[in-house]
C-alpha cells in the first residue's frame, strides 16, 4: 500500500477541490492499527496495576510482566515462519494472549510466595512452588494450545480471519508456557520480591495455610512406630523400608505424617520416637486412641474442624471441611485430604463421618482406662 500511495502521488494529479481517501479494508486496518497502539499499552498498565494491588510488590509485577515479552517473542516469531503479516485479528489474538500468558505467571508466584508465608526457604520455595505450578500451567496452557491448533492449520474457506488469530494464541502461549516455566523461577530468585503480607508469627503463618496430609493410613503410622520402639527408639529410615518391606517412597510418607502427628523425629536420614510417640507406643489400646485424637487436636485442620462443630451442636456439613481444606492447602488433591481426614479424625475417635447426611460429627470424649 505504501508503494502505491507514492506511485499515485508521484503519477497522478489531483484536480483542485478534490482529496485522495483509501478506503475498505486498509482504512479498517488503519483505524484499527490506530487503536491498538493505544489499547495494547493501555492493558499492559491496568494489568500492572492489578498485579501491584495482588501482590503488593513493584518487583512481583515486572516480573510477572515478563510474561508478555515471553508470548510476544512466540507470537511474532509464528507469524514471520507463516509469512502472515500483523492484522486486526492477529492483534486481537496478542491482545487475548498477553492476559493468559500472565496468568501462568501469577499462579507460580501465588505458589512461592504461600510457602514462603509458611516459613519455606526461599531456594526450597522456588523448587517446590515450581514443582506444585507444573501440571496446572501444563494443563491450563495445552487445553488452549490443541484447542486452537486446528483452527492455526485451517486453510478452508473462512480460515483468513481465524488463522492469524490462532496463530498467535498457540505459538503464544506455547513460548510463555516454557519460559515462565523455566525462566520465571530464575528472576524470583534475582528479584526476590517482598511477600504481600509479611508473617507476623508462626501462629500466623498457620492460621492462613496448613500443612497438607499424606494419604497415609493410621496403621501404617502404628507399625512404623511399633518397629522404630522395638529398635531402641531410633533407625535409618532405609532399614526400616527394608524391614516393613514397603518401597521408599511410600515409607518416607508414613514418616512424614507421623512428623506431622508429633510422634517422630527425622534426624538426618534416621527416624527417632519423640516423647509422645514412646508414650503412644507404650499405651494400651484405649490410650493410643486418646493419645493419637491429642496429637490431632494440635493440626490446625483438625482444630479449626472441632471448635467450629462444636459451636454447631457437635456437628458440621461436609463442604465446610472441603471449603476449609481448599482454601488452607490450595494446591493439594481435597478429596484426597478429606479421606485422609476422616480415618485419621475415626481411629482417634475424634470425629465420625455420616456419608448419607453428609456430616461431620464430633465423638463424645472418653476417659483413658
């Protein structure tokens, strides 16, 4: 268009009174263009200031801006290899783009930094929040990425409108996908940004998220605590593996819920008895149950469970617990946690569960024999 604007003006002369307009689609594509070098930095702004008002942190939301050089680069490369050139509709697919990629961003950061408020190491954080983020950014990202493939390779009648769009979403969201994967966990660690709320205490940190409940039942606590008591009290963690002829990894998260339960140590690589769980081990049958239901009132799950039922006649509905489980380990399998929490809160005879009504009951407290 260019080279004919010149040719025309250079060849053709306009009478006086009369004035040139191009019209149809480049006059589209121009008032078009025209809009979206304002729209384009107009979104990047008010998605900055979303995120400030998020995260609380300047350095949080450059570096979840990130995110859109990372989908731009993907965008552009795409539509240089197809040799399509930058359109309206390629501009509403950078547009669509730029809020999705970021998405990505926002829900590994989100995941640093709850461990981080759960008192994490800033180097274990980056990993394990990594780590946590993976399957939901895979997931979230290749759900738009084959939706839209289809349409990307479209030759068919019609396709001119949809395929720069497409384009630019898949290939998009493709190099945001992989570069915040690998790339965003780098500039948190340079950046280090400052957590939205700072942890006042410990009890703090607990009363907003919780540690999660290893799918682990409470007789495979019980052997491993019989086994580590019949061997003074204390083993590496390999031996008793071997012994309860379990695989590892299955072993370590018996270990860690007893961790959670109070009952066990984790000194290096071996596992210790703590007092309570000698006295755990060391008690009769109705002693353990009482003891074990103590241990359980001390994880805020199961405390914040009990209080509330009990401020409810004894017993609560089911969706409150999922709702608390939810909102207090985002990032774990609920229904999971939930069944681990009905055997647990069951052998304690803490609380019982009424699967017809839905409800969660609270057991009358017996006295130890």
């Amino acid at each position: 268009m260019e080279e004919a604007q010149a040719r025309f003006a250079r060849e053709i002369g306009v009478p006086p009174g009369y004035h040139v307009s191009w019209l149809g689609m480049f006059e589209n594509l121009e008032r078009a263009r025209r809009h979206f070098v304002t729209v384009i930095p107009v979104t990047i702004a008010l998605i900055y200031a979303l995120l400030f008002a998020t995260f609380r942190s300047q350095r949080a939301a450059l570096l979840l801006l990130a995110s859109v050089p990372f989908a731009f680069i993907g965008g552009v490369v795409a539509l240089w290899l197809r040799g399509m050139h930058l359109n309206v509709s390629a501009g509403v697919g950078f547009a669509a783009l730029f809020g999705v990629s970021i998405m990505n961003g926002v829900l590994m950061v989100r995941s640093i930094n709850t461990l981080r408020m759960q008192g994490t190491e800033i180097e274990t954080a980056i990993v394990q929040g990594s780590l946590h983020c993976l399957r939901p950014i895979l997931m979230a990202s290749l759900v738009a990425i084959l939706g839209l493939l289809p349409a990307s390779l479209s030759m068919g009648l019609g396709s001119d409108v949809q395929r720069p769009l497409a384009t630019v979403i898949v290939w998009g969201l493709f190099s945001a996908m992989t570069l915040t994967l690998f790339v965003v966990p780098v500039l948190y660690r340079v950046f280090q940004p400052s957590l939205p709320e700072a942890v006042a205490s410990p009890e703090r940190a607990e009363g907003l998220f919780m540690e999660p409940l290893p799918e682990v039942s409470p007789a495979d606590v019980v052997a491993l605590l019989e086994d580590v008591h019949a061997r003074t009290g204390a083993d590496e963690i390999f031996r008793i593996a071997d012994r309860m002829n379990l695989e590892f990894g299955r072993v370590v998260m018996v270990v860690k819920a007893a961790e959670l339960l109070g009952l066990v140590e984790t000194p290096g690589q071996s596992v210790a008895l703590t007092a309570a769980g000698g006295r755990f081990v060391d008690g009769n049958a109705a002693q353990r149950i009482r003891r074990w239901r103590d241990q359980l009132l001390k994880l805020g799950l199961f405390r914040i469970i009990y209080e509330t039922a009990q401020q409810h006649a004894g017993s609560i509905d089911r969706d409150f617990v999922l709702e608390t489980i939810v909102t207090r380990m985002p990032h774990e399998n609920y229904a999971q946690v939930f069944n681990t929490f009905v055997r647990w809160a069951r052998f304690g005879r803490l609380f019982d569960y009424d699967a017809e009504a839905q409800r969660i009951i609270v057991v009358r407290e017996q006295a130890d024999v």
